[in-house]
C-alpha cells in the first residue's frame, strides 16, 4: 500500500518537471528584450565555415581575426549546444539606437600564414554567424575573382574589412539585423609571401521598422515572393490529390472484391459445403500463426509507436509555435524530451504484445526494446562526435552534455521502458484470434516473381513516398542548407497522409499476399510498411549527388551517418503503421466468415 501511494507523487513530480521544461521552452520562444537608447546589446560571434557544407562549422576566432583579450562567451542552454552554437562576445559594439560609421575595430599585420589561411577560406566560401539579441545574421569573409596577367588566369583574393550593420528597431526592441560589406574597402590579399596591414571598421544603421515585432517581420520576410509560396502549395496538393486518389480508387476496388468474397464464401457454405475452399479462406488456420523472432517483432512495433507519438508531439508543439527561429535548438530539446518521456508507451507496447504472442524471454525482450533504436544512434551519434573531434568542430558537442543527455536516457527512458513492459505484460490480455490456428503449417504453394517479398516492398515503398517527396525537398533544403523552415501546418498535413496512404496500400497488398494462400503477412506487412525508409535514403543519396553541393569527410559522414539514422526510424515508424493497420484487417476479414 505504501508503494502504491508513492506512485501518485512521482507521477506528479515527473509531469511537473515535463511542464516545467515545455514552459520554459515556450516562455523562450516568446521572449524579446527591450532597450533604452544607449544600452549595451552583444554582438555574438557564433561560427564560421564553408557555405555548401552546413554540419562542418568551427568556432569564429579559429580564423585569424581580432579577438577580444578577454574571452567572454554566452550561457547557452541545452537546445544551443545540441545545435552547434558557440557564442562568444566581439569587439563589435553596437549600442542600441546608436548609429556611427567608420568606427575602428583593430589593426594589426596578416602574417604570410594567417594570409595563406583566408586564402584557403576564401576558395571554400566561408561564411560566418552573428548572434545579435538573439537574431542570427550571415555574411561571407570575403571573395575572389580571375584576372589575366602575363596571358594566366590568377586568382585575386579579397578580404571584406568593412561591416555595416543595419538594424530595425520598433521603439523599444531589436526587429531586424543585417549585414552587408563595403566593397570599396576590400583588402587585397592575393599577395600571401609578405605580412600585410589590416585594419577592420563597421558602421552602425539604426532604421524604424515597418514591422511591430520581429516574429511579424520573419513572417513577412519569408512570405516575400507569393509567386513561389503558390507554386510549393500548388506542388504539394497537386501530389497529394493524385496520390489520395490512387489510393481511393484502390480502397474501392479492394472493398468491392472483400465484399465479394464474404458473399460467394457465404454462398458455398450454405449451397456446397462439401466444395474445397480457396482463397484467403483456405488459410484461416494459419494466418494467425505467431510470427518469428517474438522478441525483435515486439521490440519493433514498440518502437515505432514510440517514434510515432514522438512525431506527433513535435509536430503539435510545432504547429503551436513552440519552436521560434530565436529560440535556438527548441526543436531538438523538445524531440529529446518527448522521445524520453515516451519510452513507456515503447515498453507497454512492446510488453503487450510480447504477452500476446506468449514470449518467455522478458529480460532480453525489455533489452532489446530499449536498444533497437537507441543503441545505433548511439553508435552512429558516437562515431559522428569524434569525427567532429578530429575536425576540431564546434559541431562537436562538449562532454558535458554528452553526459546529459546520457543521464536523460538513463535515468527517465530506461525505467519508464521498464515499467512500461511490465505493465504491458500484466494488463495484456490474450490474443483471441477470430479463427483457431492448426498444429501443423500447410504448405504455401508457389508464387509468381511479382508476388515475392522484395517486389511488395518496392511497390509498398513507392506510392507514399511520391506523397512526400516535394515537401521532403523543403526539408532538405532547411536541414542540410541555410533555408529557414516554418510551414510546420505542410508538414503535419504531408505527414497524415503519407500515415494514411502507408496504411492503406499495405492492407492492400496484405490481402493479395492472403488470397494466393500466403499466410506469411506478420513480418511481411511490418516491411512492406517500413520500405517508404529505403525510398528516402535513397532520396538522400539524389540530393547528395545531384542537388547538394556538400563535400569532404566530415560532412559526407554527418549527412549519411545521421539521414541513415532517420530512414532507419522510418522504417520502424511506417512498419509499425502498416502492420497494425494489415492486423486490423485481417482480423476483420475473418471474423466476418464462418470457418470450421
């Protein structure tokens, strides 16, 4: 008694803490300092890096610029460092309302090395970030063109040593920030064999913004060319029509053949029950046969009920606006939170079904339903943060919070998935199959080649994916780019129907596994569901060829290493939906007719 009294508290603690935290990234999304004119507002160096590969990224003053003789860095939560950020404070002052031109930030002498190493920045595009009040800000180091001297082309390299910062403000409150460099300034510095003087200045634009927040100025900004907004709009329901229409239009024809069978089955038993069955029904006493491998059957589906509502609740917290382009890293404290605080749906699901199929290994099934996902992104996630080690990437994240996160999936995943299976084996009820299930397996006959396993998956894969596969380009774009995603609305909507469109086309193809007297649909609808995750990968492979223009080791492993990761959640995802969904209707199609 005394235990079942504490659960009430601990249950309490832990939804106050979840609240706590969503609060706390809620409250930041919506913060926005205010200013008196004069107020001393940071300027932030965050990164630099080269522009077609967004994952290699390194610390501003890895380059040979001016530093402050006192390093002086932001405190920076969670979501910050999981995203990569390392802020440190400028020489840059820009005091709020203050406008200047012209105003020095150093001199000092390029040595041949330090001229060599913005050379090699140059040839690569590198960009850097600015963090002012929060607002990210992008500008390039500098820029090269050819020349013809002495009949060659030579390569000219120019340094940008002037800033301008122009800066919208509303009164009270920073709106905009941007960039931009003098060009009548530029230091040349094609020469790399002499040191050579530099001297950096900025100048400072306070303007009235049109915009009364910044939130109203992004949205304005991003809805800058309707024409382009139309055609992605267009692009998606035009695919998303065709794709519900196809699927319609089997559904349809699928119910009509269903409904035929239950008459002509029903037919024969009343008129000739002496006439052989055939058909679906002929294997009633084996469909419902438990499939292999008990033990990573469960563990899949609790996984993919995990992700799924792991999905779920990002998306939701997204379409709520939750996850502010201000509030840096948002998105992934949230996906790391909700994926922790679900994993006890992971083991209810997977213990549940564990007990249904009358599994005797408990241990190793709980082990093995914690690992399945979690245990390659630790290896992938492991493998990635040396390289960026090796690097000397400010990608790579601080053993600190390595620890956190570990503790995180540790101390609150591990026992929730725990207490998950436990509750999930003692709540379970049996299966009760609608039809009895044979001691003896009959022999499956012979299939045609388009009835195999591998065809199944490559038509079950293809008709989601082309669901998906023009939103999936903004995503790209946004994840492996420097475009900024907000349309979170799109994306939920793409996301239903591909859940609805992979659950209709593996009942669909279930049933025609059933009526050629292939009982074997447990595993089979779980793949035929999943393979929508080897279109995408394959579409990672596209884009990285032809689409991107990513290069070297270290961002060549980041997008594999960590896309192979998402694909493979994919496929649990969208194996769990297919199989469930194939279950539902085979349990329907059977309880409709009557069998010996």
């Amino acid at each position: 008694m005394a235990r079942q009294a504490r659960m009430p508290g601990r249950m309490g603690r832990v939804a106050a803490v979840c609240s706590l935290m969503f609060g706390i990234l809620a409250l930041a999304s919506a913060q926005s300092a205010k200013y008196s004119k004069g107020d001393h507002v940071p300027l932030f160096a965050n990164k630099v890096g080269p522009f077609a590969n967004p994952s290699e990224q390194y610390e501003y003053y890895t380059l040979p610029f001016c530093a402050p003789k006192t390093e002086i860095r932001k405190n920076q939560h969670l979501g910050e460092v999981l995203a990569g950020d390392r802020m440190m404070e400028t020489l840059f002052k820009l005091p709020f309302l203050d406008s200047f031109a012209h105003k020095r930030v150093c001199s000092y002498h390029l040595r041949p090395k330090d001229i060599q190493r913005f050379q090699d920045a140059i040839d690569q595009d590198y960009y850097f970030e600015f963090i002012y009040d929060d607002i990210p800000l992008w500008g390039f180091i500098g820029d090269k063109s050819y020349e013809l001297v002495g009949g060659e082309n030579v390569t000219m390299y120019s340094l940008f040593t002037h800033y301008i910062f122009t800066i919208a403000h509303n009164g009270d409150e920073v709106v905009e920030v941007n960039w931009e460099h003098d060009p009548e300034m530029n230091l040349d510095i094609t020469d790399a064999t002499s040191a050579i003087d530099v001297n950096f200045v900025y100048t400072a634009k306070w303007v009235k913004s049109q915009h009364p927040t910044r939130e109203h100025s992004r949205i304005h900004k991003e809805s800058g060319s309707p024409q382009h907004l139309e055609v992605r709009w267009f692009s998606i329901f035009n695919s998303i029509v065709t794709v519900l229409l196809l699927t319609g239009f089997l559904a349809t024809i699928l119910m009509r053949v269903i409904k035929n069978d239950f008459t002509r089955y029903a037919r024969v038993d009343e008129e000739q029950p002496e006439v052989e069955e055939s058909g679906w029904k002929l294997v009633h006493g084996d469909v419902f046969r438990f499939p292999a491998h008990k033990e990573l059957f469960c563990a899949v589906l609790g996984n993919g009920v995990q992700l799924l509502c792991m999905t779920i609740g990002v998306l939701a917290l997204a379409c709520l606006g939750i996850y502010s382009h201000y509030n840096r890293g948002a998105l992934l404290v949230a996906a790391l939170l909700i994926f922790a605080l679900t994993s006890g749906i992971n083991g209810y699901v997977a213990g549940s079904m564990y007990a249904k199929l009358e599994g005797a290994n408990w241990v190793w099934g709980l082990v093995l339903s914690y690992l399945l996902f979690l245990g390659p992104f630790f290896v992938v996630g492991t493998f990635l943060n040396f390289v960026a080690v090796g690097y000397n990437s400010s990608a790579a994240l601080p053993f600190g919070t390595v620890v956190v996160i570990v503790l995180i999936l540790t101390l609150v995943s591990f026992p929730l998935n725990v207490i998950g299976g436990i509750s999930g084996r003692n709540f379970s009820g049996p299966m009760e199959a609608p039809t009895r299930t044979t001691k003896l397996p009959r022999e499956i006959p012979p299939l045609p080649w388009h009835r195999q396993a591998a065809y199944q998956m490559l038509m079950a894969g293809f008709l989601p994916f082309s669901a998906i596969y023009i939103e999936l380009y903004y995503v790209f774009a946004s994840v492996w780019g420097h475009q900024l995603y907000s349309l979170y609305g799109i994306l939920s909507l793409v996301f239903l129907i591909l859940i609805i469109v992979t659950s209709f086309i593996t009942i669909a193809l279930t049933y025609f596994q059933l009526a050629v007297e292939d009982y074997r649909w447990w595993w089979r609808s779980l793949f035929s569901g999943g393979s929508t995750g080897f279109f995408i990968f394959a579409y990672c492979v596209y884009f990285f060829r032809f689409k991107a223009r990513m290069s070297g080791f270290m961002q060549t492993s980041f997008f594999f290493g960590y896309m192979s990761v998402v694909c493979y959640a994919a496929f649990l995802l969208l194996g769990t939906v297919g199989f469930f969904s194939a279950h539902m209707f085979v349990r329907y199609i059977y309880r409709s007719i009557k069998c010996d």
